[in-house]
C-alpha cells in the first residue's frame, strides 16, 4: 500500500512538474512575441523629419536662381544628402528633439546612435522641391544577432 501512494506522488510531482516547465515555456513565447521591433516606426519618422528638414530648410538653402539650384542638386543625385539625428536635432529651434528622444530599440532599449543614424535625400531632375527620393539609415541594433 505504501508503496502504491508513493508511486502516486511521484507521478504526481512529475504531473507537477511538466505542467510548470510547460507553462514557463508559454509565457516566455508570448513575452518573446510582445515585444515588437519598432525599427519600420523608426524607419518611417526619420524619412518624414528629413523630408521637412529638406523641403523645408535645406532646398531653400541652395543656390539663388533655378538654374543655380538644378547646377548643385544634380551632384548629389548619388551620393545623396545625408543629414543624421544630431543635426535633425538642431534644425529649427529644436523642432524634432521630442521625436529623437524616441529613438532606441525597443527589443534592446540601445539607444541610435546620433552620428550613424542619418537620412539620406537624393534630389533627381527636374530638382523641384519635392523632386527626391529618401533613404533612413538606422543605427540602433537592429540588424545585429
């Protein structure tokens, strides 16, 4: 008899124990999944803070006539216009500095680094104002393992 109920309380613990290691195994998958990249939120608030930077400043910067402007855009139809965070931070009194606190991954709290983390504008004829396309480079972790 004694030898029954000790069979039952292994098989008990075992029961036991197997249901615990079963449900740590579903709530580390479901916080694993909770946590979302933000790296396409990031991504996208850069490209729109580089357009204002550009149309908005940077275009009216450039040259006095159309002609002059059109001479000086077209250099950079590959190499591009890069402007990173940290001057993204300075432009118009601080206009974007909210929006920078925000960038950090959120998987692994790295905050982007200023310098690395830059927008890239490549004006194309006729180099109208709105005449570009736009490229986000992040430095915050996301592509390393």
């Amino acid at each position: 008899m004694e030898n029954k109920n000790k069979k039952k309380n292994n098989n008990m613990n075992v029961i036991i124990i197997v249901v615990i290691v079963v449900l740590a195994i579903i709530v580390g998958v479901v916080l694993g999944l909770g946590r979302k990249s933000n790296e396409k939120e990031l991504d996208s608030s850069l490209k729109e803070m580089g357009k204002s930077f550009y149309e908005n400043f940077y275009y009216e910067q450039v040259g006095s006539s159309a002609d002059e402007r059109s001479s000086l855009l077209s250099k950079f139809t590959t190499v591009g216009i890069k402007i990173d965070l940290d001057n993204l931070g300075r432009y118009n009194d601080g206009e974007f500095k909210d929006e920078i606190e925000k960038f950090k991954n959120s998987k692994t709290n790295d905050k982007c680094n200023k310098t690395n983390t830059k927008v890239i504008i490549y004006p194309k004829s006729p180099y109208g104002k709105t005449d570009y396309t736009v490229k986000a480079e992040l430095d915050c972790g996301f592509g390393e393992k």
